[in-house]
C-alpha cells in the first residue's frame, strides 16, 4: 500500500493490479485533457501527435495550441484535423509557451491535464497507465511517472522520478527548490486541472515559468509516484536558456512568482532560494569566463544565504575562481 503523509502525499513506486472499482468519470464526461503547445515545430509535431492519437479513448481529449507558428505547423494540424475530427485546434498570437499553456488549460474539460511539448511523445500505454493510476488514487493532484530521455547522439537513460516523503509544504517545498531531490518535467506528469487554473503559469517568464506551477502543486494537494516510464523527452540546445540579457531581472521575477503561489509556512525559503537562483548566474558567468561578474553574483549569494552560498559544490567553484583557475 502507498504511504500517506500528514499532507496527503502519496507515495507510489509501482503499479499494482488492484483498483477502485468506482467509475472515475460519468459517460461523456472528460477525465484527462493533453495539450501539446508548439511553436514552429512542423517537422517534429507529427510524432507528438501520433503518440498520443494512438491511445485515444473517449474519457480523453487532445488539445493542440499554435503559438503563432510561421513555418508549416498550419498545414501539418489541418491535415491532421481532417483526419482526426477528435483534434481541438486553438490558435494564438506568439505569446510564449506559458500562454500557450494556460490557453490550453483553460479551453480544456478533463479532470486532469497533461503537457507535451510538441518535440516529445507518449509512450504506448501511458494513458492507461495514468488512469489506473487514478482509479487507485482519485484525489491526487499530481501523477509523477519515469521518462526515456533522448540524447542529440542517439543515447537513451531511463530517468525515474525521485520520491516524495513524508514531509509537510515547507519541507518539501525546501527538498524540490533548494536540495532538487524532487523531480517534475511535462510530459511524464499529470496535473489536476482545477490546481493549474489556480496557479497559471507566469506569462511574464521565457523559461522557467514551469517551476513556480510546479512548486504550487506540490504543496497544493496528494502526489502520486510511479516507475513506470510514460514519454520519450527529447533534449536538444534550448536557445531561451543561454540568453543573458536582463537575467538578473529574470532571477528576481522567478522568485516572486515562484514563491506567489506558496502557502506562508514556505517564505522563510524565499531568501535561500534568491540564493540559489544568484549562484545559477554565478556558475553561467564563470562558465562564459566572465570572472568579476560572477564574483559579483556570488557575492550577492553570500549576502542572501552563506549557507547555501558555502555548500560544497559552489564552494569549489569559487575556490578555483579566486585561484584563477
């Protein structure tokens, strides 16, 4: 049997064959909705889309929203719409992947959602795994499953999600944003609809903006686990992440969002965590061999937490900096 914290996380390692023999929805009703955003993804959205189409059954819906696309992804959901009238086209104006998604979410009926990235797709089976899953544990906010992940050369890891203790908000709010001993990634995870409408993701972010939604479900509601791998994400250079300008301003707007959407007991975190987001520009200065500004960044760490600032791993690194190594 899972185990059960005073929160009402939930702790799942595998699949088991019993179930609740209650129905999860009414006929008609929609239990999961997958909302794949894309955004000049044509050549690769095709396979997302067959992922998903595949296991298609009338509890589910799948929602795709063009992110003002200019190559061919019009062509591609037309054609594909013409097949498939079951496909929910939502269009949009380049907003970023976060509008996207919260437009997807909104339009959505199902219980819960999924978010694919449109270069990613389900595994066979991934949706019935989901939904025995839910049958199990019909009150769960989040469903973390395992994921394969695709290297640029070919190399695949299976990559399984961490546990999730018994543990209060506080706890593991400090255990996903401080310690990452928490993992949450689209595509292999399944979030509750309703918690997602409370928590949109920050439009005013162009990467990152998953983190502050992740944090509020976490603590927001029970939290099931599974080994089961459910996607095949595929990793290649993301453009967004090694832009450096205005990323000071960035840092700051993560943590005002990031911490917007956590209950009181968790804003003693707040400062660590600034110091967490000012080491990360410290370790991309010195990478890039900007030395005085990561000295600088990392002062500004030091000033926010000296613990988190003294933890080995940055530790080390600013040994090497100040020996001009």
């Amino acid at each position: 049997m899972p185990a059960t914290n005073q929160s009402g996380r939930i702790e799942e390692d595998k699949l088991s064959p019993e179930q609740d023999s209650s129905p999860l929805t009414q006929a008609g009703e929609t239990l999961i909705s997958v909302i794949i955003p894309t955004y000049n993804y044509a050549h690769l959205l095709p396979r997302a889309l067959a992922s998903v189409l595949v296991q298609m059954a009338a509890d589910v819906e799948l929602i795709v929203v063009d992110d003002g696309s200019t190559d061919a992804t019009n062509e591609v959901l037309a054609s594909h719409a013409a097949r498939y009238p079951q496909l929910q086209l939502l269009d949009q104006v380049n907003a970023g992947a976060a509008a996207a998604r919260n437009h997807g979410i909104r339009a959505a009926r199902g219980r819960y959602a999924l978010l694919l990235d449109a270069d990613d797709e389900l595994l066979p089976g991934a949706l019935a795994c989901l939904r025995t899953l839910l049958e199990k544990h019909p009150t769960a906010g989040m469903l973390l499953g395992a994921q394969v992940s695709v290297y640029p050369d070919g190399r695949e890891r299976l990559r399984l999600p961490k546990p999730v203790p018994l543990a209060s908000a506080r706890q593991l709010a400090k255990r996903y944003l401080l310690e990452k001993r928490v993992s949450i990634s689209h595509g292999c995870s399944l979030f509750r609809r309703d918690l997602l409408l409370q928590r949109p993701y920050p439009e005013n972010l162009r990467g990152g903006e998953d983190v502050a939604v992740f944090a509020h479900l976490l603590v927001s509601a029970p939290v099931t686990v599974t080994c089961e791998p459910l996607a095949r994400i595929h990793k290649h250079p993301d453009s967004l992440r090694h832009r450096r300008d205005g990323e000071e301003e960035r840092a700051r707007v993560m943590v005002s969002e990031v911490f917007a959407g956590l209950p009181p007991e968790c804003q003693s975190l707040r400062r660590r965590y600034q110091a967490q987001r000012y080491l990360s520009l410290f370790r991309t200065a010195l990478l890039a061999g900007e030395r005085s500004t990561a000295r600088r960044y990392y002062r500004d760490a030091f000033r926010l937490s000296p613990w988190q600032a003294l933890r080995g791993r940055h530790l080390r690194k600013v040994i090497r900096l100040l020996a001009g190594l």
